[in-house]
C-alpha cells in the first residue's frame, strides 16, 4: 500500500514540474515575441502614414496580399481620410498550436482630426512577423 502511495504521489510531482516547465517555456515564448511584433505593426503603420505604400504592402501576409493586390491597396491607403498619426496602446500574444501570434492595438488618426482604434492581427510567417486581417 505504502509503495503504491509513493508511486503515486512521485507520479503527480512528476506532473506538475511538467506543467510547470511547459507554462515556463509557454510564457518565454510569449514575451520573445511581444517586441518583434511591436516592432512590425510600427512599421507597417509608419510606412502608411508617409505613404509608402509598397513597403507596407511588403508587411502583409499571405492571405491578406491574396485578398489585396499591391495596387488595390495603394489606392485604399491613398483614398481620404489618409492616415496621418497612430499610437499604439495595447501588444496581446498568445499562442494557438504552440505557435505565438499577437493583436496590436492602434489609435488612428486621419485627415481632419478623426480617430480611431484598430485591432491589428500580427502573425509568424516564413520566419518574420507579419500583418494579417484588414488593418482599415
């Protein structure tokens, strides 16, 4: 009976150093990847706002350039109310599948003075961080 208890309970100290190493690698992950993504939707929304439009496009993902043609989105990058300022306010990153994507928040500011706020997706693509969804 004692050695069936020892077992045992070996066995759930076992598992919980594993959850615990598993959370710790989760959480490195996670916070590796909140700069890089920063850093993408930065940017990406600095070259919206000087009107370089093919480099942003260039920041794009896959899907979002399939549903985007380069011209298609200078055209809607150029059609007033242009962007003219940003900030970002909010980085969130989670993983789904082991794999770290993130949502950038961003106040935008148009022509006339108009804001607003966008959530941006940002994911990994090909080894760099990429923006995907509709940033408009």
């Amino acid at each position: 009976m004692r050695t069936g208890l020892a077992f045992a309970g070996f066995g759930v100290a076992l598992c919980c150093v594993g959850v615990a190493g598993l959370a710790a690698w989760n959480l490195q992950t996670v916070r590796q990847a909140a700069g890089p993504i920063r850093e993408t939707a930065d940017g990406f929304f600095s070259e919206v706002t000087l009107g370089d439009s093919d480099r942003a496009y260039e920041r794009l993902c896959e899907d979002a350039r399939s549903r985007w043609s380069a011209v298609g989105f200078t055209s809607w990058v150029r059609t007033p109310p242009m962007v003219t300022d940003y900030e970002i306010t909010d980085v969130s990153v989670a993983t789904r599948s082991g794999r770290p994507q993130g949502t950038v928040t961003v106040k935008v500011t148009r022509d006339g003075g108009l804001s607003e706020e966008r959530r941006l997706p940002v994911v990994r693509e090909g080894g760099d961080w990429r923006v995907c969804g509709d940033p408009f």
